[in-house]
C-alpha cells in the first residue's frame, strides 16, 4: 500500500466539501478522479499529496508522491501547451511510486495527449491518480474511476466507459424501481379507497334488511363495518411501511424552434476559395478550398499553433476569399466569453437573445446543470465552468443557425461535456467547432477539417471513419525522442529569451545537434 487516509473531512467555510471514510492507492493502480465542478476533486489532490492540511482525519503515505498541479494559460513565452509538456516532462523525470496529476491534458493538442497516454500506460511504472475531463485519456490510462458526488467517494472498477454503463444501469434500475413503487402505491390506495367505501356503506342497511327490524340489522352491519375498517387500516399500515423511492431526473427532451434552419438547411451557406492562412509571418495554410453546408457539424481539427482558431476567427470576421449565404445567421463562442452581462442572472443571459421560448430556454440550462433557482444567481458570482455553461446555453437558443465554437469544453465538468454533446447532436442548425476532446468529436462531428502539412484537409465523414483513414503505425522510439527534443528545445529557447548565458546555448546547439543526428 502507497497511501492510505481515514476519516477525511475538509469544509469550505460553513459547507462540507467532502467528508471520506476511508480510501486506500497501492501500486499499479491507475484511477481516475471525476465528479461536477466544485466537488473538491482538485481540493483531495491536495490533501493527498501533503500540501493542504484536512479539517479532520488522517492521510499516510509510505511512498513519494508527485503532484502535478492544475496549470494556467501561457504567459506568452511559453504558450499553455508548452507549460503542460514542461511540467509533465519534470514530474516524470522524479523518482515517484505515486502520481496525483490535476487536468495534465489542458491545453494539449491531439498529438501529445496520444504521447502522454503512451507515457503513461507503458513507461510510468508508478500508481496514478488523475483529474481529467477528457473521457477518451481516462479510457485510455484508468482501471478504476473514483467518483466525488454529493461529499461522498465512490468506486467503480474499469475505465470511464465502464463507470457510465454501470452509472446508466443504475439510473434504469432506479426508474424501474420508481416505476414499481407507484404502481403498487397506485393500486393500494385504490384498494383502500374501495375498502373505505364499503365500509361507509355498511352503515346503511337496505330496506329489505330494515324490514327485518332494528334487532338483526344492528349487530349484522356493525360487525360488517368493523371488519371493513379493520382492512383498511391494514392497507394503510402497508402504505406506510411501503419504502418510498424517489422520482429519477430524466433528461428532457428539447423541440426548438426551426425557422431559422429550414433557410439554410443542406445547401452551401460558407465557401473559403483560395485563401492563404498566416500569423505573425508564419504560413500556417496555403491555398484552402473548402465549403460548409447547412446542417453540417464540422471539427477543425490539428496540432497547437496549427491555425484552428485563425481559422475559425476568418470565418466568423470574413475575407475576401470567404463568402456567407445571406441566410446564414452566426454566433460565436469565444474564451473571453465577452458577451456575458456580469450583473444579470443566468436566466436573464439566456432569454436576452433567445427565440425560444421559456420552457425551452430553461430545459437547456437544466440540462447544462442549472435547475430551479440556480437560473437566478447572477453571472458575477459564477464559476468559470459555470460562465462557459450560460454562454453557450445563451447561443444554442438564440435566432443563430450557425454556431462557430472555439474549445467550448474548456473549464466544463464531465457531466457538463456529456450536455454539451447531446445538445449540439440535436442542435438542428449548423455547428463549425475546434476542439482537441476526441470524444466529442466522435459524437458530434459530420465532417473534418484537419489543418496540417500547410494544408487544409476537408473530410466527409465522422472522426472514427477519418482516423481510419489515416490509420498509422504506433510512435516509434526515434519519433518519441524527436518529440521529447522538440519540448526540450523549446523550453530552451523561452529561457535563453529571458536569461541568455553561454551554459542555455551550449545546451541548445547540443539539442539541435542531436536532433539533426536522428533526422538524418
């Protein structure tokens, strides 16, 4: 055993975080962390690793531990991906029978999660907690999930998949269960209210037993009464000792309104013709012919620094090669979530721009996680996750037919992705989004535009039919170092930028050195 902890409790100020009886990590084990943002997931990282001291209970560790932290954007001479390569590089290169690693995969593009689960799964030898919200990581690296709901822990063995199929049996075994306890409710009461009928009637002797006289008819219909009332009581001692079961919340459906789609629907509404793609004097694309249809979702798709959002951006501010059907109606996701009003509610976000009606406009929030007076916090208070939720609730119900979203999964919970994924599957308009959350890509995407080799590349078809296609044979070693000498130089360069010293550019023309060496 690595660690053991007993009796965790931790508050945050007057609320309970997460109050844990007992969990134990050995090695080899390899769990995922998951639950709704706010949870304390980050907060249990923490305690486990040493570095925040709980309200109560104990944690003993007999092995060292490495925490990998939750990492921030880029400070502009290292962007956030090269943070996140940086870090995981130093916290592998550590002796560590244990690795706790918050969210490692963010700012990752495709390409190097696919290197960390490769690291992780076949060169880590030590046990592994991570938080993620990338479920295809967590399928790909995880033999336990370990969920945090409501303060409580939960174990679940297998990997994310497994965890949602037993989460999904669950919540079918609970409606069949509700199911059951209405009906046998159903038909006790209707037994008692027959029973209590009866018995109201037995006070009331027919005329043809009235005729017999007052003697007889008497004890007969008392008697009558008494053993009427006697089953009633018994039915309502069943009633009361009937073990109530609680309603399951289902997911609502949704019926927008459409009018705005039906102009656009299957016909061209975006042509890019001939256009060149660059930032800061680096070609990123040449020559890029592509078209979206009404009614597409589309997954701009490649590595970090690629162009996806340079892309996107072209799209949703116009060039002269980009042409837009005069039907087409365009909102935006963007990071900095601009359109929010700080000072309003969250409904009163959603219904500024809406053209759905009410019941609609708050399905969606209740679907994103905001139900019943949650809809009336105002949007300063709200979480990042919580920002990004009303935002995009903002959009999919707004008179837009095309929906253009830049990593709209970032800072959202799983339970907030999985929404997000179902909404724009039934989102009858047209969705053009970049995202590295493969998962979501393989549900939602119709086509792919992957942007790689100075190219845009235009495919029909989902994301599975597209790997397929593109199918290779796994990193070999010289390839893994290669990438391994690309972090290394360009953590280099970022320092020799700031402290320059004759030690860094030894160093960087040992790298290029080597580099080449394999190359050739």
């Amino acid at each position: 055993m690595l660690l053991k902890a007993n009796q965790l409790k931790v508050f945050r100020k007057d609320r309970l975080l997460f109050d844990i009886e007992e969990l134990a990590i050995h090695q080899g084990d390899r769990i995922g962390l998951v639950g709704t943002n706010g949870s304390g997931k980050t907060t249990l990282l923490h305690v486990l690793a040493g570095q925040e001291t709980p309200d109560s209970g104990t944690v003993a560790a007999t092995a060292v531990c490495t925490l990998l932290p939750q990492l921030k954007q880029g400070d502009g001479r290292q962007s956030g991906g090269e943070m996140t390569q940086t870090y995981i590089e130093r916290a592998l290169s550590r002796p560590s029978a244990l690795l706790l690693a918050d969210e490692p995969t963010t700012h990752l593009d495709t390409e190097h999660i696919e290197w960390l689960e490769d690291k992780l799964r076949h060169h880590y030898q030590g046990a592994l907690i991570v938080v993620s919200h990338d479920r295809a990581f967590l399928d790909a690296i995880c033999t336990e999930i370990w969920e945090l709901d409501h303060g409580k822990l939960h174990h679940y063995r297998g990997n994310y998949t497994h965890f949602a199929q037993q989460k999904e049996l669950a919540h079918r075994q609970q409606v069949e269960a509700y199911e059951a306890y209405t009906q046998k409710k159903k038909q006790l009461e209707h037994a008692l209210e027959k029973k209590k009928k009866k018995a109201d009637k037995a006070t009331k002797p027919s005329q043809k037993v009235k005729s017999s006289g007052p003697k007889i008819a008497k004890p007969y219909y008392a008697n009558k009464q008494k053993k009427l009332e006697k089953t009633a009581k018994s039915i309502e001692t069943r009633m009361e000792k009937l073990e109530k079961v609680e309603k399951v919340k289902d997911i609502q459906p949704i019926q927008m309104t459409q009018h705005t789609m039906k102009e656009v629907a299957s016909r061209t509404i975006l042509r890019v013709k001939n256009v060149d793609g660059k930032a800061g004097g680096k070609v990123l694309w040449k020559q890029a012919n592509v078209e979206v249809r009404g009614g597409d979702k589309v997954a701009i798709i490649g590595k970090n620094g690629s162009g996806k959002t340079t892309f996107l951006r072209m799209l949703v501010n116009g060039h002269p090669g980009v042409t837009r059907s005069e039907a087409v109606k365009l909102a935006y996701f963007r990071q900095d979530l601009s359109g929010l009003k700080a000072d309003e509610s969250i409904l009163q976000n959603a219904l500024k721009e809406a053209v759905q009606d009410e019941t609609v406009v708050r399905t969606v929030l209740a679907r994103l996680g905001f139900r019943g007076d949650d809809v009336h916090k105002p949007v300063e208070v709200l979480s990042g996750g919580e920002r990004v939720k009303t935002m995009l609730a903002s959009l999919l119900v707004s008179d837009a037919n095309v929906l253009m979203l830049d990593e709209p999964t970032n800072f959202l919970d799983l339970a907030a992705v999985e929404a997000l994924e179902g909404l724009l599957k039934d989102y009858p308009g047209t969705v053009v989004f970049v995202s590295h959350d493969r998962r979501l890509i393989e549900e939602v995407a119709t086509r792919i535009f992957h942007i790689h080799e100075e190219r845009i590349e235009a495919f029909d078809g989902t994301y599975e039919a597209y790997k397929q296609k593109e199918e290779k044979p796994a990193m070999t070693n010289r390839e893994e170092e290669l990438l391994l000498i690309d972090m290394q130089l360009s953590e280099v360069l970022s320092r020799l930028s700031i402290e320059p010293s004759q030690e860094l550019e030894e160093t960087f023309q040992a790298l290029l050195k080597q580099k080449k060496s394999l190359e050739s």
